[in-house]
C-alpha cells in the first residue's frame, strides 16, 4: 500500500519527464552549412595560431568540428581546452554530449558532473545530466536533475521543452521497459492531456 502510494506520488512529480526530449549544446545553434563550418574551422584555427593555449579557441573549434560531424577531432579541441583550462565547464559538457552520443552512459556522467563542479550553476550540464540518468533508464535520478536545472535557468528548460518529442521518448522507454508502473502512469498521463 506504502509503495502504491510513492510510486502515484513519484509518478506525478516525473510527469516533468515528458518535458525531457533531447539534449543540449554548448554553444547557440545557428543556421549553418557544411561550408560555414568549414570556414569557421580555418578561421579558428588561424586565430590558434596566435593563441595556441586559448581554452575557448579549442571548445570552439571542437564544436565546429561537432557540427561537421567529426567527432574525432572534437574530442581531441575539447580535450585540448581542458588542457589550458581546467576550470572551464563546457568541454567538459560537450565531452559528455559526445559519449552521450555514443551511449557510453557512464563516462557522459562524469564529464557532465565535472562541468558540474566546476560551475554548479551551469543549467545545460545539469539538464544533459538528467537526460543521461533518463537514457540508462535511471528515472527518479532524471527526474531530481530535470528539476534542478529548471531551478537553475527555467527559460532554458523552457526552450527545450517538447510534449510531443517527451511522449514519444517515455513510450519507448515503456516498450523497453512494460511492466514499469512509472513509466505506465506518465504515459497514461500523457495520452490524458493530449486528449484534452
């Protein structure tokens, strides 16, 4: 009966997670081409040769890199920014978005907490966090850090916000996992609201 009542009571606290659809950057995205980035990569890397120890220049360059879908070259700029920078927070996020993005759960979280403790405050870390806990099927985790950066920047939170992406992403959560009584409730819940 206890457990019953923890998990409608838990159940209605994650409905958050129908807001957690994808993951963030480090960087505002801007309407680009291949080719954009192609130039911007040579001018960064011409401005590295003026300042070859600028943590920004290499997170920069990495993120081009990214954008290029060279992820090799990304993580070696991002590594190189940590290098000369070991307090800078956002390599080490988009480290994390990297190894996100290669499933390697366990290292995405240890990049996102080392951009956590280097600024405790930085909203996308704290929010990519929550999307890895999401992505291991580590829902109350999910949940705490989808709140914490919607405490941290709630307009970030905002922006990313997409019921629709949510929704699908709790229904294969629950195609993975159907007999998870959470994951039940929120889709139950979602179909309510969209039937609204």
């Amino acid at each position: 009966m206890i457990a019953t009542k923890f998990i409608k009571t838990f159940a209605l606290a994650c409905l958050a997670l129908l807001l957690l659809p994808c993951v963030s950057f480090s960087k505002e995205e801007k309407t680009m081409t291949k080719e954009d980035y192609l130039l911007e990569i040579d001018i960064v890397k011409a401005a590295l040769e003026k300042d070859p120890e600028s943590a920004e220049l290499h997170n920069t360059l990495g993120f081009y890199y990214y954008k290029i879908e060279d992820d090799e070259n990304a993580e070696s700029e991002y590594l190189d920014a940590i290098t000369y920078d070991e307090e800078f927070a956002v390599p080490f996020n988009n480290l994390g978005i990297l190894s996100l993005k290669k499933k390697q759960y366990k290292v995405a979280e240890k990049y996102f907490n080392n951009a956590l403790k280097r600024n405790p405050k930085y909203a996308k870390a704290v929010y990519n966090l929550g999307v890895t806990y999401f992505r291991q099927k580590k829902y109350i985790k999910a949940v705490k850090y989808y709140y914490k950066a919607k405490d941290v920047d709630k307009e970030y939170v905002k922006e990313r916000e997409d019921k629709k992406k949510g929704r699908a992403e709790l229904e294969k959560a629950l195609k993975e996992d159907p007999d998870n009584d959470v994951l039940q409730y929120l889709v139950k819940k979602a179909n309510e609201e969209e039937n609204k």
